[in-house]
C-alpha cells in the first residue's frame, strides 16, 4: 500500500500535478478475444512471427533489450505489413478502459501526458467529459494555447496509432522528434520544471524517459522531486537514493500481486485524500 506524499496530495488537489502514462496503465485493458494490450516483447515477438529469415540478429537485439533498434529493423524489414501489424496490435481489438483509467479520471487532474500509441484512456476521457476533453500530439502546432489552456487534455508525446507514420517508435524516430520538434521538446522541459509529475505505469528501463530525467535532475538539481509508481520487487531499495540523486524520481511502491490489484486500490484511495484536500482549500478559500 503506497503512503502518499502530502506533498503530492496538495499539488493534485490543486491541479498543478501532471499525470504521465506508461504501457503498464494500458496493460489492465481488455479488448475483443480476451487480449490485452501487449508490452514491448509481446509486441516485437508479433513482428519477428512475420518476418521471413534471417532474423536471429534481430532475436539478439530483443534479447539484449535494444528494443528501439529492434523495432526500427523489423520495420524495415516487414515494410507494407508493418502498418497493419500497428492497427492489430493498438486499435483493432476495441479495448475497453479498466478501473484504472477510471480512478485516475476520476482525480481530475487537467493535464495527463501519455507514451501509449492506444487511445483507451483519450477516449475514455472524451466520453466523460462529453466530447470536452482535448487531445492533442507532439506534432501538433497548438500545443501550446492548450497547454495553457483550461480544458483537460491529453498530450499523446509519441504519437497515435491514428497517425501510424508520426509514431515514436524506433530508435530513428527518437532521434526524428529531437531534432525537428526541438520547440515541443521544450514545452515538455518548461512544463516538468513548473508541475509536479506523477508517472504510472511506466519504467525506467525506457532509455528515451531515463534520458530526459537525468537531463533535468542535473540541470536543476535542486527542485522539488516527482514520483513514479512501481511495482515491489522491480527495483531494489539500495537504488533509492541513487535515483532520486540522479533522475530527481522518488519511488512509490506498491504490491504487483493478483494484476496489480494494489496499484487500482491506491489510487481510489489517493482520489479520496484529494477530495478531502480540495474540501479543505474551498473551505479556507486558499486558492
């Protein structure tokens, strides 16, 4: 069970909080057939299942976990099957949002931030609000009136699998947003030295993520921490201090028993802190 950081509770409850999902939110869906969205080894295991011989250098990539490598050869590599790998995998089997994509709408934070190329939680979120939730990409040139906007609104930072060929998904197209979306990049750096971020579901085996972290915890050391959720037993305590040191990530963690039940139980439970929070800011009129 995660002890919440008031800290944190506060900066929710005050919407200066910006949520940011991972594949692991994604993972808790299901859609036609039973399936679930799958990870990056389910996912490149799909694609080395259709591509023709000689592949066991690619089979040595996913091994040795250069998964943007691997992706950017199999790509290559399937050519016109590719796309309609992405639309299998991503959209075809209609995934449903899980109670987690619930609880963490029902936080209410303006701003969520999403890696996932499904759109399980933009519609999800679109649905709710009637239509008034905004969603918006990295290559989108209003971005920023959005940003500083009033509206909720989701910001997909590599893409959507409703734009197959604008997805940040090989190791080519993270060097791509670098170079000719420096001005989005930028927009992500303001908004994580201003908001407090709270990442669910992700992992800081993600090379591109590990990269940005280190870039701010260096850059600025001395501003207030983030917080990511994990999954007990993924990273040993003893690196604790380490990564709060050098990617500025304090770790929450949770138990990953029975589908990562506890993660679903600590939000419903931090949505009830926050309203208490919110309560409290009305009733003082501390605004």
């Amino acid at each position: 069970m995660i002890a919440w950081p008031q800290s944190l509770v506060e900066d929710i409850a005050r919407r200066r909080c910006v949520f940011f999902l991972g594949a692991g939110v994604s993972r808790n869906s299901v859609g036609n057939g039973g399936v679930h969205p799958a990870t990056w080894d389910g996912f490149l295991a799909a694609a080395l299942s259709q591509c023709a011989n000689p592949k066991t250098y690619i089979k040595r990539l996913v091994q040795a976990t250069d998964y943007l490598t691997a992706c950017e050869l199999l790509e290559e590599k399937l050519g016109d099957q590719w796309v309609p790998l992405l639309l299998d995998t991503f959209s075809t089997p209609q995934y449903q949002p899980a109670d987690l994509h619930k609880a963490i709408f029902d936080l209410d934070t303006r701003l969520v931030l999403t890696q996932n190329f499904d759109k399980i939680y933009d519609v999800y979120a679109q649905s709710e609000t009637h239509g008034a939730t905004v969603v918006k990409a990295y290559y989108d040139a209003d971005t920023p009136r959005v940003l500083r906007g009033s509206q909720r609104a989701v910001i997909k930072v590599h893409g959507s699998i409703d734009e197959p060929s604008k997805m940040v998904f090989t190791r080519e197209d993270y060097a791509r947003i670098r170079q000719d979306h420096r001005s989005f990049q930028a927009l992500m750096d303001a908004l994580f030295l201003t908001q407090t971020f709270l990442f669910l579901g992700c992992s800081l085996s993600d090379p591109d993520l590990r990269l940005f972290l280190e870039q701010h915890a260096y850059a600025h050391p001395s501003s207030p921490a983030h917080y990511m959720t994990t999954p007990k037993g993924e990273l040993h305590e003893g690196l604790d201090d380490s990564i709060r040191r050098n990617m500025n990530i304090r770790l929450l963690r949770y138990d990953p028993a029975d589908s990562h039940k506890d993660l679903l139980d600590c939000i419903v439970r931090l949505g009830a802190e926050v309203a208490i929070k919110r309560d409290d800011i009305a009733l003082r009129q501390d605004w």
